[in-house]
C-alpha cells in the first residue's frame, strides 16, 4: 500500500514493522558493500585466462616494432586499430594510455589548465573563471578533477535521452564554460542511452569558448548485460560532419572488459587534438606499457570477439541487475516513494527516493552495515539539494550477499521515508 | 699523435686521411643508432622469461587483496616491500606508479605547479618566477619536464663527486629556486657515483625557499656492470636526519631490468609527502596497475635476486661499453683533444671533445649513416654554450654494429676538430 495515502496512524504502525526487521537485520552484524562498480570475484574469474595469453617473447614482434622495448608513444598500431574497431573512429585517432581512462581524463583537464586545448586563446588557469557542465546524476570521479582545478561546477539535468540538451545549448552561450562531462551510453548512474538526437545536437553545438571540450567518457560502450549489442554514433565523425572536429575527446578502457585498473585505456579525438596532445604527453612518458597492449589484443582480438567476452561478464552481472529490480519491486513499487531505471547495461541502479531522505536511508544502511555510494555523491562538490537520488552498484557481491543487502536498503528506503512523513 | 702539437702540414694530411675514411663509411650506406639508453633486444632475450612467470589466476590473491580487481592506490604491500628493500626506505614511504617513473616525475612537478607541494606558500604557477637547477651535462627529459611548466632552467657544473654544492649551496639562498634534478648513482650521462660527502651536502641543504624539493631520480639504483653491486645511502632517512624530511622525492624503475616501458616505477618521499599526493592521485586514477606489480615482485622476488639479474644484463652491457671505451682509446687518445668517463654502471659515456666542434661532429655522424643524442641534449634548453658534450649510448646496437658505429663516431669527431684547427 502506498505510504502517500496511508492514514497516521497505518504509517506508525508500518513504521515498527520495519524497524522491527531494521533490528533483526543489525543483529546479523553484516558487512555487505555496494558503493562501487566493481566487478565481482565469479566475473573476473571468466577472463583470469588473459594471464597465460602472451608467454612467448616470439609474440613480441608486431609491424616490425618489439614491444618489449621503448618505442610508440600513441600506442601499437595494433591496438590503436583495436580500439578503432570497438569505437568506430579511425587507427590515427586513437592515443592509447596506460591501465586507466580517468588518468587520460585527468591529463586532459590539467593541460588545458597549465598549457591550454588547441583552441584555447590561453590556459585555463589564466582564465578568470571556468565553468564546467555537470549532468547530474553523473559520476563523482569526473566531476571531481574539474573541481580540483578551480572550475565552477554547474548541474545540467539529465533526461530519458541524456543531458537536457535545452540547457546545455542556453550556457554554452558563456565563454566562460569550457566543457561538460557525458558518458553516453548506460550513463552512470542512470543507465541511459544518450538518444541520437541528443548525440546529433551534442555534435552541433556552437560554444562561445573557442576551446569548449566534450569529455565523452564511453566506458560502458559495450558493457551489455542483457540482450544484444546496441550500436552507437562514432562522435568523433559527428563533430567533424558538423564543422567541430576538435570539440570532442572520447575516453574508453578494458577495466570493466578484462581486470579493473589492470587493463589498456585509450583517448580518441581529431588527428590535430591527437597529434597536439602526443607533443604534450612526450613531455611526460616514453611509451605506455606495450606487453599489455600486446597482451589485450592478443585476447581480445576486435570488437565481435570483444562483444562475446562481454556475454560472460553478462552471464554473472545480468542475475545481480535483475535481483535488484525484482527486490525493488517487491519491496518499493507498492509504497510508491521512489523511483529507479532499469538499464541493460553498465554497471548502475540509479533510485530517487523521496526527496529529502537519501541522507538518512544511507545513514541507516551504514548502521546495519551495508555501505552504499555517499548520498550526494552524483552531483557536483557530493551535495545534492532535493537529497533524494542513490546509486546502486549491485556487481561486487555474490548473488545472495546482493538480495541480504537490497533487503536492507529496502528497509531502510522506507525508514527514512516513514521519518519524514511522521514528523 | 696529438692534434694539438701538429704542424699546419700534418693537420691537413690527418685532415685528408680522415676525410678518405669517412668517404669510405658514407659509401656503406650504415644505419646505427646510439640516441637513446635503450637496452638491445639480446638483453630483452635474457629476462623475457618474466612473461610467463604469473599465469595462475590462484596467484593473485595477496595479503587478501585481489590483485586483478580495483584498489590500493599506493600499491600491492608486496611491491612496496620491494621497493623499500631495493632503495633502503620504508614501505611506508614509497608509492607505485604505472611503468613510468618519468610519469611520476612530471606528476610531482605537475602538482607542484597545479596546488603547490606540502610546504608551498602558493601553487608554483603563482610565483613570478620558478628557477630549477639543473647540473649538467644532465638528463634532457628532466630538464624538459621542468621547462614545460615554465621554470628558468639554471645550469649547475657537474663534478668529479656529483653537482658542484658549492655553487648549489649559494644558489639555494634564492626563494626562488625551487628544486634540482639529480641521478645520483651512474649519473645520465657521465655515469657518476655521487660522493657520500655530496649526499650528505644535499641532505643538509638549507634553502630559502621552503618548498625546494630535490628530485633524486635512482634510475640506476642497481645497474652495475662492470664489477660488483655498489651500496649506496637511503637519502630519505638522511633528509629525515638533517631536520629536512620532506625534501626529496626518490625515483626508481624497473624499464632497464625487465621491459623498458612495460616494467613498474615508484616514488619514496616522507610519509607526509606521500600521503599528500595519494590524496592527489587519487583524483587522477583508482589504482595503478596492480597484475603488473604482482607479475614483477613474483619474477624480481627481492634486491638480492634482482641484483642476481642485474648480472645478466651485465653480460651484455659490459663488453658494449669495453668496446666503447677500447674504440675511443685507440682513436681518439693518441689525439688529444678529448676526454670521457669509464662508468661501471648506468647507460652512457659522457664525452667532451674540442670546444666548438659537438654539432658539427654529429652532423657528420648523421651524414654517414649513424644517429647519437643530439649536441646540446644533455644541457638545460638544449643548449651547451661550450658546445663540447656528447652523450654515447652504447646498449642498442649488437657490438659489431656498435663498433661500426663508434668508428664513425671517432673519424667525425676527428675531422670536426681537424676543421676547427685549419681555421
């Protein structure tokens, strides 16, 4: 029953139902964890064979180049021509970095912060001030290297199809806004695929700040875990189609394909940002870790031997996402206080409870040990004023761990709720 | 027959013979390179059995960490250990990066200037003026990194013993210099084992700027080989003692004694400075790549096995540069006009020759078919105005293309000082 209609005295006596299961659930004294999106032992156990796919030092040799050596500061040509093939841009726009996207995000804000982007009439840090759009929910990490630079960070709503693109076209009209976050496809939290008309008016967009940057972070471009691969727009061809070729950097890894933190990651943009920021980061590598790029290629292969590891990652990580939906149906749906998507990939539940509760349901999780994303964590500077939006990443814990902690969470949903509406 | 006493009459007959050699070199159409400190593919052939050491997906679970999933930012505790057992410091003090320590370097400068270090009054990008020293010859990549951000380059003479402190120590009472570069064990390129009396100078600076940071980079912490592993003083623990415990930060890689680029790298500062930049890094990434610090500690096991295949590659790089030194005596002793270091360790030969003749005796190099480290590189900006240096890099070449190379090398810089000389 709805806790919206319920009667005073219908809500109290709910309310000691559920701090009566809240007791029962602290007593088990758990320590049950879904703040990240980590796969999960069982998954990474599916690809653990990439250890033995490269033993042979003959295997080094590849387009005359041995990657044990120094050497291809952009990466090999055969895994720029893997990363090609799964983005679907061009080889010479690939730069491959070392095992992790975000620290090729990074570099790309710092340097327009110390030296500038292609574009920029100056660096950033000369800059009075720099604005950055936050679609909000998004992710923390990225919201948080902007932050760390000094950007002035501003929430854009997302939409069914992604960013309110309304908004994003009304302040890019201030040249003092230099870029916005995106991950466009099973955006984190919410799991939306970014419409094609969102992408087609992303790719046209005509910003005051000649230097404005699109960080398209593709991190779960095909992270499927039910049903088929859908097919996605190369941005990178949108924007030169549209006369911004250098408007756009694309950021994927294999974190989430082989081992987390472990695996290769690569920028693509324009051959001009491509060949301004190899200048730039020669400044600060050699080369990046070839054996690995080697390695990943040599299992991997390309994107159809790609989208079929991912069916395994799909076989553990599919039971876990549907857990979570059927628990929330079971548990939330009739009390009708919160909303939640049910995406069918990447690795986010994302649920708006009622608003002004988020805090206090975390809160209570933490104190029946069950640790969850921070409340807020989704917007810019961790604050979220309707306090009221909650990541769910259900890939770490097994299946039975997951349902004890959505159990929980549930519970503890409905406490807060039950709080607010008795006060 | 020394140059410097010849008649006018035997220089030009010395002039004529070289010039008939070179003639006879050009015609070979050779293709030698002796640019850059990269160990040759035989060397590789001896440790690139570290491929197939850790293919158990058992192996990767350590002090109850799995390495194949995301976490411990400042590395595996195991490849902590190794590092802190190698270069004489305590875990606590060290923090893993990716396969570059170059990375690490620029990383700390990057921040220096981004936010300031521990001690800064104001992020460097603030100051009127940012001057690094920088005792040369030196390493060109570190003179880079700094330069890249702005800093005016001052050049500090190179000893016998290390840099010369006494003109560090009168250099350091400007506020505005903030720090030096030092290879302090076989330095780039003169192969110098800094003096303990040099250390201790170093460890007990006092400069006027409370920031200045030593950037101490032990590239060749263990890479004799010529004769046994050299002991040398943990200059973090003597910082530590001289009441200066935050001013170095210590650099070290595996890139020349497993996979050049493809190895594992660390930092050792202060616990106080690394735990200020684990917080700073980790805004930029989640965790290094953890299989690979495995993969290293399992293959190196610890200093005394490392110092085991240091032994190896000595094998190699012993008779490359007892060639090199061998070529330069019969060539260029009897001549007189140059002189060069006999290193037992590290990468290179420094080798100055007459005043005013570098470039153009390595565009005669480069007009016959052999490359070396441009004149100049081993000089802030690129620039030696005595323009005499040059840096030999014998570890690529087999030693018979070596001993082409280096024949050519010494007829150029024959016919360079004949030139000069007939002036």
């Amino acid at each position: 029953m709805s806790y919206i209609t319920m009667t005073k005295d219908e809500l109290q006596r709910e309310y000691a139902l559920q701090t009566e299961r809240f007791d029962a659930c602290k007593a088990q004294n758990l320590k049950l964890n879904m703040a990240r999106g980590k796969p999960g032992a069982d998954q990474l156990d599916l690809i653990s064979d990439i250890l033995g796919c490269f033993v042979d030092p003959k295997e080094c040799f590849t387009d005359g180049i041995d990657a044990r050596n120094y050497g291809e500061l952009a990466g090999l040509p055969v895994a720029r021509a893997y990363w090609a093939d799964v983005l679907g841009c061009k080889a010479s726009q690939t730069f491959l970095g070392g095992s992790s996207s975000l620290t090729l995000m990074h570099d790309v804000i710092a340097k327009a912060f110390s030296h500038g982007l292609l574009h920029s009439e100056r660096p950033w840090c000369k800059e009075d001030v720099v604005k950055f759009l936050c679609p909000s929910p998004g992710y923390d990490r990225h919201f948080r290297i902007t932050e760390f630079f000094g950007a002035e960070l501003i929430t854009v709503p997302m939409t069914a199809t992604g960013p309110n693109m309304d908004v994003v076209e009304e302040l890019i009209k201030d040249p003092q806004v230099k870029g916005i976050w995106c991950v466009p496809k099973y955006s984190n939290p919410d799991g939306i695929i970014y419409s094609d008309e969102t992408i087609r008016r992303f790719a046209n967009l005509k910003p005051a700040a000649p230097d404005f940057t699109i960080m398209w972070d593709n991190a779960y471009c095909v992270h499927e875990f039910d049903g088929e691969f859908v097919p996605f727009a190369d941005i990178i061809s949108l924007c030169e189609e549209a006369g911004n070729p250098d408007m756009v950097f694309e950021f994927a890894s294999t974190s989430k394909i082989t081992f987390p933190g472990a695996g290769i990651s690569v920028m693509a943009s324009s051959e001009a940002n491509i060949a301004y920021f190899t200048k730039m980061f020669g400044v600060q590598m050699i080369s990046h870790d070839k054996i690995n790029q080697l390695r990943h290629v040599k299992y991997l292969k390309d994107k159809a031997h790609t989208l079929e590891i991912m069916k395994k990652h799909a076989s553990v990580l599919g039971p876990k996402f549907r857990a979570v939906a059927e628990i929330l149906d079971k548990e939330i749906t009739p009390c009708g206080f919160a909303n939640w998507n049910t995406p069918k990939g990447g690795y986010f539940v994302s649920l708006n409870t009622m608003e002004g509760t988020a805090t206090r349901a975390l809160a209570l999780c933490e104190e029946a040990g069950v640790v969850m994303t921070p409340a807020g964590a989704t917007f810019p500077y961790g604050k979220e004023p309707a306090d009221s939006n909650i990541r769910i990443a259900p890939s770490l814990p097994p299946v039975a761990e997951l349902e004890k902690a959505m159990e929980v969470f549930c519970i503890c949903l409905k406490i807060a709720a039950l709080e607010k509406l008795l006060k």
